[in-house]
C-alpha cells in the first residue's frame, strides 16, 4: 500500500540525529528484552493497513474518494501534534512548490490505490501497489541521473514479470485466459481493465513521490505528513464534490465501517512511526511485507477470492525484488565492517 512510501519519509527524519524520543523507545525496548520489538510494531502496522484495505474493498456503496478523505484524517491527526511538539516551520520557504508536488503525487497515488482496491482483487492490487520501490531506481535515472545498476535492472525485470503475470493482460494472455473466465468474476462483474491501469498509475505516482521525497530531505517528516495530510484532504474533498460523492456514510454499518477506517489508519501509521524509531529502515520494509501476506489471507476469508497460480508466481517475484531492495539499502547503511554487510555484499555490488 501507499503507507510504504511514508516509510521513506519517516527515515528522512529520524536519521539527522536521535531524539529524546528515540532514546525512551530504545530504553523501552531493552527493558522488555524484546530486540524484535520494531519488527512486530511495522508488522501490526501491516494488519492495520490491509485492514484498512478490506473496508475500502467492502464498503461498496461509498465512493473510494470520499473514503480516501477519511484516510487522510489518519495521517493528518498524528502529525500535528508532532510538528507543534517539534516547533517546526508548517510550510518552509523554499520547498514549498517541492512540498506541494509530493503532496500532489502522493494524494493522486493513494486515490488510484483506492480505486484499485475496489475494482480487482484485493490481494492483486495489493502486491502491484506494493511494488513501488523497485521503480524508484528508473525516475531516479531520469530525473536525478544516478546511476541504475545491473542490480536495479534485475528487481524491475522481475518485477515488470510478476505485475504481468498478476494483471494477465489480454494482448498477452488472449481473450480466453483464466482472468476472463475464473476468479476474477467478483460483485455480478467481469474483471475491470481499469483497476489494474489505477494500480500500476499509482505505483508510478508514488515512485515520483521518493524522488521528491529525496528534495525534502532536511524537513522534518513531521512537516511533510502535516502537508501531505492537510493538502491531501481538501484535495480529496474537492474531487468528492466535483463528482457529487460528499455526503455521509448511510447510518449502521457503513459509518461504523468508515470511523474503524480512521482509527485503523491512525494506528497503522503510529505503530509505522515508532517501528522505525526502533528499526533501521531496511528491516522494517521486509516486515512491512507482510502487507501481502494478510491481503491474501483477506482476500479468501472476506471475498471468497481465491488467487490463482498466475497470482501467486506474479506475488512471489514482486515481493522477492521489494526484499532484495530493501536488503540492498538496508546493507549499504551498515557500517563497512558489520557482518551483515558482509553476508549481503552481494547485493551491493553494482
């Protein structure tokens, strides 16, 4: 989901230097004599998140923009306090058009994820949503000219495979393939070619969105989830109005179902924040794989949406190169005698 771009935000912040709160939850963590504890928070955080997926999927008489507004009041609440905490400049001079860019590219992004949601199976978009990391490494040959390895290579091969291998599209697969004719007939309907054209757009979005993200790297990510949430909820709330979607949830069920969207966000995105405290980065994103894991469980328990073998093999190659990614920028972190490093130099070889 597109909370995995937030991780990179949050590194950007707690890497200039440790804060007295970083230093309580290190404290905390060998009191409990839990060394794992940042790696169960980011996977809690995991269940919170895809949680909030199924109740995107399930609430099918809300439109996915008015429930991407609620989403975003998870995001904001959180970082207020944050930012006020910090004494930190709301909205910098001379970011500010960098600012409203990544606000931009990453609201569009998770409206698209919502869609997608909505219109395939869940454990499908999910995973090509999920890929976003690996494509970082093109715009970032594009727009920054570094340089895009034979490494980088590979994950985006691998990956391009596993989002084909999900979507099946008909010019590759034919007309007759499993995709037309089995499991993807869900709510009365044949798949929907758009929502793997929204899960894909809102992959590339959010891969700009890292990109920018490098631009902001001396704001404190308190600043940019405080943009990010306030620009993205009035963004949302103009979209819900120019298509007639602003009206409450009917009474009963979906309400209850949109106010458990908001805590579930909330939580998802705290557990996400305190994880990295604890946890370097790279750690915390093959966690933050497990993301795939509940979607698919989700998706069989809520929907009745049993993945087919296509879906599965596709899965395994995306969430293999997000690994081999997270693994790569985890070891080049490590200092050069560190063991791990050691083991992964592999990896980091270009």
């Amino acid at each position: 989901m597109p909370e995995n771009l937030e991780l990179h935000q949050f590194v950007d912040g707690f890497r200039r230097g440790e804060t007295s709160t970083k230093r309580l939850l290190t404290r905390w963590k060998s009191q409990m004599n839990c060394p794992y504890l940042g790696i169960i928070l980011a996977t809690l955080s995991s269940l919170f998140f895809s949680l909030c997926s199924v109740i995107v999927k399930g609430l099918v008489d809300v439109n996915p923009m008015e429930l991407a507004s609620f989403r975003f009041v998870g995001v904001l609440l959180p970082a207020i306090p944050i930012v006020v905490y910090n004494r930190q400049p709301v909205f910098p001079a001379g970011k500010r058009v960098i600012l409203l860019l990544r606000c931009f590219m990453g609201t569009t992004g998770l409206m698209l994820s919502f869609y997608a949601f909505r219109h395939m199976p869940l454990a499908d978009a999910s995973v090509i949503i999920f890929s976003t990391p690996v494509f970082v490494a093109i715009f970032a040959r594009v727009f920054l000219k570094e340089q895009c390895s034979i490494f980088n290579v590979i994950t985006i091969v691998l990956t391009l495979v596993g989002v084909v291998l999900i979507t099946r599209p008909p010019f590759v697969f034919g007309e007759t393939s499993s995709s037309a004719l089995e499991s993807e007939r869900y709510a009365g309907k044949n798949y929907d070619i758009w929502g793997p054209v929204a899960a894909i757009s809102s992959t590339l979005f959010g891969a700009n969105v890292y990109i920018l993200l490098r631009a902001l790297k001396g704001l404190h990510f308190s600043v940019i989830m405080t943009n990010f949430g306030a620009f993205a909820l009035i963004y949302t709330l103009i979209v819900c109005g120019s298509i007639g979607a602003i009206c409450w949830p009917a009474c009963g069920h979906d309400r209850w179902l949109v106010v458990v969207l908001g805590i579930f966000s909330f939580l998802g995105q705290i557990l996400l924040t305190l994880s990295l405290q604890m946890e370097q980065a790279g750690p915390v994103a093959i966690a933050r794989c497990a993301d795939i894991v509940f979607a698919f469980i989700w998706q069989i328990m809520f929907f009745g949406e049993t993945p087919t073998g296509y879906s599965l093999l596709g899965a395994v190659l995306v969430v293999s190169s997000v690994i081999l990614t997270a693994l790569k920028k985890w070891a080049l972190s490590l200092p050069r005698d560190s063991m791990v490093r050691k083991r992964l130099r592999y990896l980091i070889m270009d």
